[in-house]
C-alpha cells in the first residue's frame, strides 16, 4: 500500500487533535476533537468555517493558445467567462463518463490553472499532455499551493481583516499578496454559503491557517474538516466525484449539463453526450428526503412502494441543519418529483420523498 501524502497542515491537524484518514491518498482531517461534524457544520452555516483542503490537484495549462486548448477538451466553455474568473467544468472520456470535475482558472489566453479532485490529479494532467499541441506545457502543481476554504456568513469579514480583497464577483478570483507573499483568493466554495478559496504557496500555508484562525476568534470561527465539508454539500445537492459523478455516471444522468458547453464545436465525451442528451437518459440524480429517522448511505437499493427496483443511493447522510436523513440517488426515468419510494436501510425499507436539491436554502453569492 503506498504512503498516504500529507497536507502542509498535517502538523496544525495532529496539534488540533483532528481524527485523520485516508481520502484520495492524502491522510487528512475529518473532524476536530472538541468540535466534531455537527458544529463544525453549524459554525459554516452560522459564522464561518476554515477547512484544509490542499489535497485537491493543481494543474498549469501554458503556452500559445492554452485557454482555447483546454477549452477544446473540457466540457464547460471558457468562452462563457473572462480573464480573472473561475469556471465549473468536468473532464469525460470520449463514452461520455466523468473523468474528474474541477475547477479551471483563467488567468489569460495562454495560462489556465485547473484545479481537479485529489486522486484524479495525475489522471487529468496525463490525458491534456498527452492532447496538448506544441508550444503548450501542462505542469503537474500538485504541491505548489496550499488550498484553504474560508467558509460561511462571516468569511468576508474575516478575510478583511487579514487585509485579504473580498469585493469580487462570485467565481471571479484576484491575484493578491498577504504578507508580501502571494495568494490566489477566489470567490467560491462547496458549501452553498457565501465563502473563499485561498491558494497560497505550500510553505506559506501554515501561517495564513494560523491567522485565520486568531483572527476569526471573535467571529465563531471553526477549523472543519472532510465530515463536515460533505453534510454541507450533500444539503446543497452538490455532486461528489466517484459516487455522484463517474466513469460510470454522464454529465446528463447527474444533471451537470449546466456545466457543458452544448454549441462548441468540440470537447472530449461531445458525440455521446449529445446523443444521451437528444434520446433522454435512462436514469436522473434526484434528492432523497427520509420521511422518518432513517439515513440513506451509498449503494442502497431505492425501490417504489409496490417493490420495483428504481436504482441506488449515489450519496447519504444525516442532514445538521434539518436534522434527518437526506441523500442523492440515481433513479430510472420515470420518477417525479413528490413520489414516495422505499430505500433499504439495513434490510428495512424506510419511505422516502423524491426531491429537487438543494435541501436547504442556498446563499453562495
């Protein structure tokens, strides 16, 4: 088994007494001791949070004509959006399956920093390599910044008082300095609260982390980690990669054609999504509302009340913030929202409401 990777934090964590585990190969904090998911959860909700999420790849597109490359491969259009703003998009195979969902910065014409999930880091940097024309270098940056997500009402307030900018535009980002050291600060989260994402440099890191957690003090903040970072998302109805989106799950079935560029004359995966697309998928992500005390988890089997299968749970959990169980679940074409349908939690099948996430109300902006 190969070593786990740490995080620059890994010490800040230890020193928290944070329980770690493995996520993506990188050893890293699910909760901290003393707090735990469901206050860290309530402190992002109701004042702010800051989560290490440095795990997460980085990747620098460069050269001639790099935006318009990257744009040739992935799915979203970069052409929607302009230098100094940040855009959700996703990396398919040419089936149509999810390859990885990331995040790409464009910094210019000719420099593009994408931002994918850990574990599908090398995969991503490997497939534009090897697509890249000459002139046009993809770099892996995996540990060239660190990735802090400042969370919740009161993240402006706390970047402000580290002399941090805070006025732009949701998915827009600034090319900053705190402490003549420079950091990329980006308008933008997975939580459905108003938030930022800092990428400092790696070894910088660590002090930006300590500031803001004295800075935040008075303000409620929290250090949060995975546990929560995933009930936030789940309320939101927000995808996660290898349960809600994967080799296996289109951009279609997921309901992430938002996120896809249908008039470009090309990306990896066009030519089956399209067809998917004008022939109607056989199954949709829906949201999952449990109408008692149970908690869908994934790879639950859903079924209708009469005992017909109608897919699986992709994504589950216990939701803080309306304190029952909630999930995501692939079902087959068919069902509607409002239907009430059995999920198997453990051998009983526990009612459920199809619903359209998110599950509570949302205030990214």
């Amino acid at each position: 088994m190969a070593e786990l990777r740490r995080s620059p934090l890994y010490d800040r964590h230890v020193g928290l007494g944070a329980k770690l585990a493995e996520f993506g190969g990188w050893e890293m904090p699910i909760e901290y001791a003393g707090r735990g998911v469901l206050a860290e959860h309530q402190a992002v909700r109701e004042a702010v949070g800051v989560f290490d999420v440095s795990h997460l790849g980085k990747a620098e597109v460069a050269g001639p004509g790099a935006a318009a490359f990257v744009n040739g491969c992935l799915t979203n259009d970069l052409g929607r959006i302009s230098a100094g703003q940040a855009q959700y998009t996703l990396c398919c195979d040419e089936g149509g399956g999810v390859v990885d969902d990331l995040i790409a910065y464009l910094v210019s014409a000719d420099r593009v920093l994408l931002v994918p999930n850990a574990a599908n880091n090398a995969e991503v940097v490997s497939r534009l390599a090897a697509a890249a024309p000459p002139g046009v270098t993809v770099t892996d940056r995996h540990t060239a910044f660190g990735v802090l997500a400042v969370q919740g009402p009161a993240s402006a307030t706390l970047l402000e008082a580290l002399g941090l900018p805070t006025g732009g535009a949701y998915m827009s980002f600034t090319e900053a300095s705190w402490k003549d050291r420079p950091v990329i600060v980006c308008r933008s989260g997975y939580t459905g609260e108003r938030g930022f994402e800092l990428l400092p440099d790696w070894d910088d890191t660590p002090v930006l982390w300590d500031a803001l957690l004295a800075a935040g003090e008075s303000l409620g903040v929290s250090p949060a980690g995975l546990g929560a970072r995933d009930t936030l998302r789940t309320e939101m109805g927000y995808p996660l990669h290898g349960q809600d989106l994967s080799a296996s799950i289109t951009p279609v079935q997921a309901r992430s054609g938002w996120a896809v560029g249908w008039d470009k004359e090309r990306f990896w995966g066009r030519e089956a999504l399209a067809a998917e697309r004008a022939a109607g998928a056989v199954r949709l992500l829906w949201g999952l509302r449990s109408a008692g005390r149970a908690i869908p988890r994934p790879h639950m089997a859903v079924t209708s009340a009469s005992g017909e299968p109608l897919g699986e749970v992709t994504s589950g959990t216990f939701s803080p913030t309306l304190r029952q169980g909630i999930g995501l679940a692939l079902l087959a074409r068919g069902v509607a929202e409002g239907d009430t349908v059995r999920v198997d939690v453990r051998g009983r099948p526990s009612p459920m409401t199809v619903v359209r996430p998110p599950f509570v109300p949302s205030s990214p902006r």
